[in-house]
C-alpha cells in the first residue's frame, strides 16, 4: 500500500479528495479525522463509506467509483489526465507515465521543421482568449529574422477564478516543461521562460 499526495483533480467543490486504487472508489470531502475509518473499513475490509461518496446533487444518485462520477464521464481528460496519478514532485512518477518520450522522439527522430507540421496537423491551439494555432505561432517564430528567440510560457490565464494553468502548474508541470523544450527545438532556440502569474 502506498499514499500518494497528487495535483488537482479537476473537481474542486469534492475537495479534499482521495481515490482508492485498483478499486477507482472515490471519496469526496475527507477529513483528518476520516483517515482511520477509510483504513479501516476500506482498505483492510473492503467496505465502502457511504456518507464520503459522491451524491449527484440533480438525481440524488451516489457514485462510489471516480470514472462513473457524471463530472468525469463527460470529459476527455488530456491535459490534466495524469494529475491523479502522480506527485508533482517526483519526476520518477512522471516518467513512469511516459513523460518525456515525446522530447525523446522529437529530439531522435524528428527535424525542426517537422515538428512544427505535426503541431499543425494537431490542431493544437492556445489556451488564451484567441486560440491561436500554435503551429502556426511556432513557425513564425522559426522564420523570423533575427538570431534570438525565446520560448516564452505564461500560465496565467485571464478568467478570473478558472484556475485551469493553475492546476496545471502545480498538478503536472513536467507537461509544461516538456512542451516548452519541444517548442525551443521547433523554433530554434535553447532558452524559454516560464512567467508564473499572480493566482
């Protein structure tokens, strides 16, 4: 048995939440008080906790597992997927997930300027207001004139209360820190900066 301390779920209004693996069960609101029980009952008997489960405030329907959680079957979760399943702080646990083998496929086996194709054949885009293709930004940035570039990250986005970089920053910022490396490859530099904002 191991306890694992992981970013953000994505669903805030359950927090402070665990999920139980292999089981997928789902406990919303724990409290340090709550701790015992939950080993107790949960994890040497198998029990489930009835009043720490989820309730659908529309149906009154209780939902003992994550995946079955009306707020998670309607997403795909790509960005914030992994924050579940890894501390942000231990970089083993995002290379066990796969992290980094992209930078190590795009450094071994790809060109700059297939990178950029890639992207854009992604439709990948900003996460700001516009929504900018980022394809197209990094190929811009490649064919500027000029010897300097910089990659540059700002997780701050402008809706007030979103916390959506957020939660990203401090869930899986590896994520972050891999796409920022890619992007300098792309564009042709070897430097970027990451401007934390003020949320």
């Amino acid at each position: 048995m191991a306890l694992k301390i992981t970013g953000c779920h994505g669903f805030c209004e359950a927090e402070l939440n665990i999920i139980i693996h292999p089981e997928n069960i789902f406990y919303q609101k724990v409290q340090p008080k709550d701790a015992q029980e939950i080993l107790t009952k949960t994890i040497e008997q198998g029990e489930i906790i009835e009043r720490l489960l989820y309730i659908d405030p529309q149906n009154k329907k209780t939902y003992p597992k994550e995946k079955e959680i009306p707020f998670y079957t309607k997403q795909k979760r790509i960005v914030l997927g992994d924050n579940a399943l890894l501390d942000p702080t231990d970089i083993t646990d995002y290379f066990a997930l796969g992290g980094y083998s992209a930078l190590g496929k795009v450094l071994s086996t790809m060109s700059s300027e297939q990178v950029i194709e890639s992207v854009k054949k992604s439709a990948l885009r900003g996460r700001g207001g516009a929504g900018f293709p980022t394809g197209n930004k990094w190929q811009f940035t490649r064919q500027a004139q000029g010897e300097i570039k910089y990659v540059s990250c700002n997780p701050d986005e402008g809706a007030p209360g979103a916390y959506m970089d957020h939660s990203l920053m401090e869930g899986n910022h590896h994520r972050v820190l891999e796409g920022m490396i890619i992007g300098a490859y792309a564009i042709g530099t070897r430097e970027g900066y990451l401007r934390p904002g003020s949320n």
